[in-house]
C-alpha cells in the first residue's frame, strides 16, 4: 500500500560559484534563524580510528587527575531532575531520576549475587566502587560470567549474531525502516510504474557553472546498495571522472557529468557519488555546500549525507531540506589540499506513494569562502 | 364526534393496505433506523481507525529514535573504551596483573564517562579490575569464554582495534557491551569492557522517544523493558522472523497495549527484537465520536419532526 515502486530521477550536479558569501545572508528584514548543519550533526559511529593526536599518528593520553571523580559525581548529581518542568512543561519531569539510566527493569536474571572480587576503594561517598585484589587472587575463580551460562528466567541464552569486523556504514533506522540485509522494513506491497519514464532535466545555469543534461537509467526495483553506503577506503587516490569546478576549485567525480542519476527508486534504496575537491587557488577557503532545486514532495523524504571517505555516515542520515536551508561548512582547505566526499542519497522506506512518479534535480552549490 | 372520529382513523389503514410495499411507513422506519446505525457506526469506526493508524505512526517513529538512540549509547561507551585504552600506562598496569594501579587510572575515567560498569580483564578473562557505579550490578571474577573478548583480541590488530559492541545476557541480566582490546605496542594484553544494563539503556530510550520499549531474545522472550506489565513473549517464529529481516509486526502485548516488533540494532547487527507499545485509545475514540454522531442524528430527526408537525398542522388547519 504505502511502498508502492517510485520513480525518482535524482540529478546532482556540481555548481561552482567561488568566493561567494551572498547566499547565507536572508534577506532583509527576514530575522536569521540558526539551523543544524547536516554535515556535522549526526552521530557518526566509528569503531576504526583509533584516537587521533594532534599532530597526527595515534594520541596516548595522559592519566586524569583524581579529583575528577569528585567533579564528576557532583556534575551528575546536578543533572538529575530537580523540577517538575525540567521536561520543559511537555510532561512532568519524574523529580530525582535520572535522564541517562532510569525507568527500565531486566525481566531476567538477577542482581542478588555478591561481588566475586574484594572491594579496593570508595570514591565520592560510594558513588564510584572499585573491585580488586590488592595482591594475588585468592580463593576459588569461580563460575564465568560470559553470556554462556544458564540465567534465571531464560535459561542459556542464545548469543546473538556476530558485528562485521570492519566500519559498516550505518544504515538509517534499520531496526524500524530501513532495508535489512535481505530486505525487509515494513513494505506490504510494490507496484512498478507502468513504464519508466526517462527523464531529462537541465540544471539552471548559474553564474559560472556548466549546464549539463541528465540522461537517466532504469534500474531494477529491488537493486540498490545498503543506505549509508558511504565510508569505507579512504587515502586521496585520485578520481578519474570529469572535471567540474572552476578556477580555484577543482571537483572531479567518479560518475559522468558529475551527476547522480537514480531512477525507480524504492523506499529502502540508496545512491552515492564520490566526489573530490582540490584548492587550486593560492590562499586557504572554507569549503561549504548547498543543495538548490526545485522542491516537491520527493525533497521532503529524501535524506542525504556528505562524509569524507573513510569516515562512517551518520545515523540517521540528514533529511535532505536541512542541506537547502544555507551553506554548510564542510571544511578548510589549505592551498594544494584535496578532500574526497562521499555523498549518499537514501530514499527511506517510510515514503510513501505520495511520490510515486516524482522526480528530484537537485543542484550542488559548493562555495569557498576566504 | 366519536363516530367521526373512528372513521378517520380507519381511512389510512384502508389506504396504507392499498400502498406498494416500498411506500409503507414500517419500511422507511425501518430503513431511516438502519441508515442512523450504519452512519454511527461507519463514524465511529472510521474514527477508531484514524486514531489507531496515528499510534501506529507514532509506534513506528518511536522505534526507529530507539534505534537511533541506541547509536549515541554506543558512541558514549566508545568513547569510553577509547579513553581507557589509549591512557598511558593502561597497558603496563593491565599485563603486570596490577589492580590498584589500574584503579588509579581508570577510576578516574570511568567517573568522568556515563557508563555505569568497567571491567579490565586478562586475555584469559581473568578481571583485574572493575569499577561501577551505585547501584550497578556487582563484579565477577571472571569472564573466560566470553565471544567478545575472544572477538577483540583476535580483531586487535584489526581497523577497528578489536572494539566492538553487542548484547551479552549476563547473570546480572541483558547488558549492552562495548570492548576494546588494549594493546602494549602491537600486542594485545587484555581488553577493557564498558557495560550498561540494557534495562537503563531503554529506561532512557524511553524517555526520548515518549513510549514504552521492551526487548526480546531471539526466541521472543522478554529480557528488559520499561513497561509497567509483563509482557508477553512474541513467540519465537515471529522473533527469528524478525531478526533475520522481516517486516514490523504489529500486536496487542497486554490489554490494550498496541505494540510494534522491529529489530534492536548494536553495531549494525540486529541483537534483538524491539517491542514499541502504547496504550491504545483508538476505541475510546470511536466511542465518542458514535455518541457525538448519535446524538447529532436524533437532534436532526427532531428538528425535522418538530418542522413537519408545524407544516402538518398548519396544513391541517387550512
């Protein structure tokens, strides 16, 4: 019903006006509102870098000092609700609990058994516990507690799928939406359009970009690579693809006209275009970015992510408006300096067929500002 | 007048013998009550279902922030596991067997983070050290045999550094695991475990996204949940169905407590079944609105029949 097959043309083409300030700037007497920036946002999930120093390599930090137990206790302590309104009159907040830990109960096991390991120190009047043993362990060792053994309530539980040993990009809301390995989400049915229709869009011409046609492609319904598929690789090979800046930004992308071209789109499915920035100019710029186009229904469920390679996408991906608002800083880069985007286009499988049919050209405005 | 009056009531009855069928007055009657019920109870029902697909809505939003949440749990005690391992002299003190030395370094750690449980163990899962907060359930000796460590230390030299995440279900109960192997140089010498309660977990999961959340094994038992019943099991085709990628399932877990099944995901891995549920006031809905309708009808019948008398009897008068 909600999942019928979309057709969705989605072009994006790379737009270059450099050293423009302008668009941020609302017009006058239209008071500026704050919005979030996209591309820093989201929670990035990242299981592979190690801890970065300063001067790059692997930083080693030094140990805190113990008076930061005491600090942190106190801190804590003061996070706790102390207002009925703290939960800013939408409910009564529940004065003296917790945000971070309260309101849940195990249905299985059991919290009677007495630590196994001697108590080595109270910090903080007891709100901080240690356990160990000053010197060699003594006693028996005891039973292990590894997820293995038999817990009142449930018997031996079953232990549950092993996590990819690499960074998989993060697909968005997979649990409720998002397509599952293998499928999934909560469609019930699909319907492909009767034919799909080709669709040939023409980027607005701006001031000093490339005017380029999009020539699109069907692709199978249920093809498409995993939302979020962005990250992974990473180094700064070069990209072979066009070249689509201008004097001063250099962009080349790993598809042809520096577009991405998705159609039969259906909710679940995701697209991505790897694009990398060089400044050829001789002074250093903050790079920043802006989605323009002509906006339907389609814009308001798409999401979209633009993460340097290597770097896992966010979780959940940005709705796409948030990159339509203003120009979003990406990042500095120093004269010579090449960046590489991933950017990752993903149609949730919560669309509905309100945009069965619809088509999304979307305009890339990337601005580089002294 | 008595006389008279005997013969005018028996000239409808002669006439009403006379009439078709579909012109009797027991008939339109008749149909006028079925049409009043038929409106009331299609008000009432469409109002019922609009209500009731709003929750769904709602149930479904509810677990996608729950599975989005679940990532900035994972980040925190990440960002823990990182700390520890990356503090110098962490490594020494693990693989020289010194707990008190690790209590000086990671106790400090572990109070700045919001993870609740610490555990430094051995590679043969032996725990040097343990931390936890109040109320946090007490340590054990030993973790020999947990999948987890044996993952990290075998992934240490890995991209990810041996850090992953997944539920484990301890003795204590379900408890959301963040490890990380620490490493002296390029080899491993044990790993550090940040742990939360997966019952906390939800308890704040709640709070977020405003509904009750329950989390089942993969046989469909209930392991946690914030709700104030005991919910019942989801049975363990629908569970495993659910894991291995199936669509949501929608179902009442206790009275009138709809609840949505999707997936729990921990790094990326499904590791449980996630129930949303609200009450469900859907037929509270239609209840009124069949009132509100009912009474709009008898209105509008009395209203007609007061303006057909008037016109009756002024008619009669004439």
């Amino acid at each position: 019903m909600r999942n019928g097959a979309i057709l969705l043309a989605v072009a994006v083409t790379a737009l270059v006006p450099a050293r423009v300030s302008r668009a941020a700037a609302p017009p006058a007497g239209v008071p500026f509102v704050q919005r979030p920036n996209p591309a820093l946002a989201g929670i990035r999930l990242d299981y592979e870098a190690p801890l970065q120093a300063a001067g790059g390599g692997t930083a080693s930090l030094a140990p805190l000092q113990a008076g930061v137990t005491l600090a942190a206790v106190r801190d804590r302590a003061f996070l706790v609700y102390e207002l009925r309104d703290d939960l800013g009159g939408f409910a009564p907040a529940p004065v003296g609990a917790f945000a971070l830990s309260s309101g849940g109960r195990a249905t299985v096991g059991t919290l009677d058994g007495a630590a196994e390991i001697p108590l080595f120190s109270r910090q903080a009047g007891g709100e901080e516990n240690s356990f160990a043993f000053a010197g060699a362990p003594v006693g028996p060792s005891g039973r292990p507690d590894n997820g293995k053994q038999p817990v009142p309530g449930i018997g031996v539980p079953i232990p549950v799928p092993t996590p990819a040993p690499g960074n998989e990009p993060p697909p968005a809301n997979q649990g409720f939406g998002g397509g599952q390995k293998g499928g999934g989400g909560t469609t019930t049915t699909k319907r492909r359009p009767p034919s799909p229709t080709p669709t040939t869009t023409t980027s607005p011409p701006p001031a000093t970009a490339t005017t380029s046609t999009t020539v699109t492609t069907a692709r199978p319904a249920t093809a498409g690579p995993r939302p979020g598929g962005g990250g992974g690789g990473g180094g700064t090979t070069p990209i072979g693809g066009p070249e689509c800046g201008t004097p001063g930004i250099s962009i080349h992308s790993n598809l042809s006209g520096c577009k991405i071209d998705a159609v039969d789109m259906n909710p679940g499915d995701s697209t991505s275009e790897l694009v990398q920035i060089r400044n050829t100019s001789s002074s250093t710029y903050t790079l920043s970015l802006e989605a323009t186009g002509t906006q339907n229904h389609l814009w308001q469920d798409l999401r979209m992510a633009v993460v340097e390679q290597g770097t896992p996408a966010p979780s959940p991906l940005p709705p796409l408006l948030y990159w339509t608002t203003q120009y979003n800083d990406l990042t500095t880069l120093a004269p010579g300096e090449t960046v590489t985007y991933v950017i990752e286009l993903y149609l949730p499988s919560t669309a509905g067929n309100v945009d069965q049919s619809l088509a999304a050209v979307i305009d890339f405005d990337w601005q580089a500002t002294g | 007048m008595a006389v008279k009056t005997r013969h005018r009531l028996s000239l409808p009855r002669r006439a009403v013998a006379s009439e078709p069928w579909y012109r009797r007055k027991e008939l339109h009657l008749v149909v006028g009550i079925l049409v009043a019920f038929l409106t009331v109870g299609f008000a009432s029902q469409r109002a019922t279902d609009g209500a009731r697909t709003a929750l769904d809505a709602r149930l479904l939003n509810a677990g996608a922030g729950a599975d989005a949440g679940l990532v900035g749990v994972e980040s925190e005690q990440l960002s823990a596991v990182r700390a520890i391992a990356f503090t110098q002299g962490v490594a020494q003190a693990l693989e020289a067997n010194d707990g008190p030395a690790l209590n000086t370094l990671v106790a400090p750690l572990h109070a700045n983070s919001t993870v609740p449980m610490v555990d430094m163990v051995l590679p043969n899962g032996r725990v040097v050290l343990a931390v936890r907060s109040k109320g946090a359930p007490a340590p054990v000796r030993t973790r020999a045999g947990l999948l987890a460590l044996t993952q990290a230390l075998q992934r240490a030299d890995g991209s990810r550094g041996g850090r992953l995440s997944e539920l484990v279900v301890f003795r204590s109960g379900p408890t959301l695991l963040t490890i990380s192997a620490v490493m002296k140089g390029t080899t491993p010498v044990g790993a550090v475990l940040a742990m939360t309660p997966l019952a906390n977990v939800l308890g704040r999961l709640s709070q977020e996204v405003g509904a009750d959340l329950t989390a089942y094994d993969s046989d469909g038992r209930p392991v946690a949940t914030t709700a104030a019943f005991a919910p019942q099991p989801t049975g363990s085709d629908t569970a495993r169905a659910l894991m291995g990628g199936g669509a949501t399932v929608t179902r009442y877990v206790f009275a009138d407590h709809r609840e949505q099944l999707g997936r729990l995901i921990v790094d990326h891995t499904p590791n449980a079944v996630l129930g949303v549920s609200l009450e469900d006031d859907s037929n509270v809905t239609g209840r009124i609105v069949a009132i509100y309708a009912a009474i709009g009808l008898l209105c509008t019948v009395l209203i007609l029949a007061t303006f057909w008398a008037r016109v009756a009897i002024e008619q009669r008068r004439r």
